[in-house]
C-alpha cells in the first residue's frame, strides 16, 4: 500500500519505491526531492542485497535490511509552472546565484555596455 515503510526484502520487484535507506538506519537519504522515486530492480538473496534505479538512471545496489517507503514523493509537476511573478524568480535565484535580473545591453546607458566600443 501507497506510504508504508518496509524494509527492502519485502518489496517486490519493480516497485516504486521513495525515501530509500542507503546504509541500514541512515532514515532515508535517496529520492527525497519533489516527484522522485526508486524503481526496485533486483534482488541477490546470496549477499541479502538489492538493486535500485536511481532518479537520474544510475543502478545502486543496497542491502535488503534498508527500509523504503511505497510510492512517489509528492510535487511532481513543480518545476513546470510559471513564474507569474517578478518576486517569484527573485526568491528562486536569491539562494542560488547571482545571475538575476540580466539588464539588456540595449536597456543600458551607453558608457555602461560592455558589448559597445
């Protein structure tokens, strides 16, 4: 069921699966961010590992005391919306760089254009 925790030997193959474990009792460290998730790919009952896909399409293997939780994290579509909002990509860019607002050079006094000789 959507949002239980289990450990890993439990979940069947390719299940979707959040919030994974990386070593056992860490409380979760892998596809916590908004819309990911893990597909469970194999399991190795000889070393009590398993296989995960990553969100980024890497393959790591885990071992199968390492707890997941069933399901997606929630916010997929995040990213998609607009802006609509001059403060909204201030907020954004505020944490990450300096890279807003970018000021035309044609917007520029003249003696302030890089790109003018």
């Amino acid at each position: 069921m959507v949002g239980n925790v289990l450990p890993l030997r439990s979940i069947h193959e390719g299940a979707v699966v959040c919030n994974v474990e990386h070593h056992v009792g860490d409380h979760g460290v892998l596809a916590r961010g908004s819309g990911d998730y893990d597909i469970v790919i194999s399991h190795n009952p000889d070393n009590g590992t398993r296989r995960i896909k990553l969100p980024s399409g890497a393959k790591k293997i885990v071992p199968s005391g390492c707890r997941a939780m069933i399901g997606q994290v929630a916010g997929e579509g995040r990213t998609e919306k607009p802006m609509l909002k001059a403060g909204n990509a201030y907020h954004k860019y505020r944490v990450k760089r300096n890279c807003w607002p970018k000021v035309r050079g044609v917007a520029m006094n003249q003696s302030q254009n890089q790109n003018q000789n």
